[in-house]
C-alpha cells in the first residue's frame, strides 16, 4: 500500500481532470487544523491530508513525527481525535462512509 498526494487546490485538480475520478478516494470528514482554513471542513493541508491517511492506515507514529513539524500539527490532531479513532478501526469502507456522515452531520447548517 502506498499513499500520494497532490499538493494543489481541489478546485483546480477537479477542472484539469473531472471530479469522477477522484470521488471514491477522498479522505473522510476531518476539519483543518492548520491557521488558514482553520476548524473549516475538509480543507486540509496536505501534511494534514496524508497524515490523516497515515493514522487511518495504522501509521500513528509516523504521522504524528510529520505534523509535529508544524506549530499547529497538535491542533489538527485534538481536532480530529475522535473521527480519526472511529475511522482508523471501522472494519469496511461503507462504516467509515457511515461514520464521516455522523460527523458531517454535526458540522452542517442545519445542525446549528
């Protein structure tokens, strides 16, 4: 298994190459801990995109080392401690679908 990432906005990959293709390979609902789109749902930095993919994966100790390079790094992680659990042990890809709805949920304007 390996893991890539494209260091560019979504919006421009999605007009070079149509959002069909990368739909089934998006991370699940995680919020940004980084000073820019801080709190703001999925708009991750990239660090924080294959970091995330890394805890998933069962590579804790390897993303925590990656986010520790940046202030905010712990943030992202405090943020996103319990989403990133329950995902990391979901045993298929329609629980971790069903779990990043839950926490979707939370976050969208009806739920203020």
């Amino acid at each position: 298994m390996g893991h890539s990432a494209i260091d560019c906005s979504w919006n421009r990959l999605r007009r070079l190459s149509g959002t069909e293709r990368y739909a089934v390979r998006q991370l699940p609902f995680l919020l940004a801990g980084n000073p820019v789109n801080y709190a703001m749902p999925r708009k991750l930095s990239t660090v924080e995109a294959i970091s995330a993919a890394l805890i998933i994966a069962g590579f804790g100790d390897f993303a925590g080392e990656l986010l520790s390079k940046f202030k905010w790094g712990p943030t992202f992680l405090s943020l996103n401690r319990e989403p990133l659990s329950s995902y990391s042990i979901a045993v298929s890809p329609d629980e971790v679908r069903r779990i990043s709805q839950e926490y979707g949920d939370q976050y969208s304007p009806q739920a203020h």
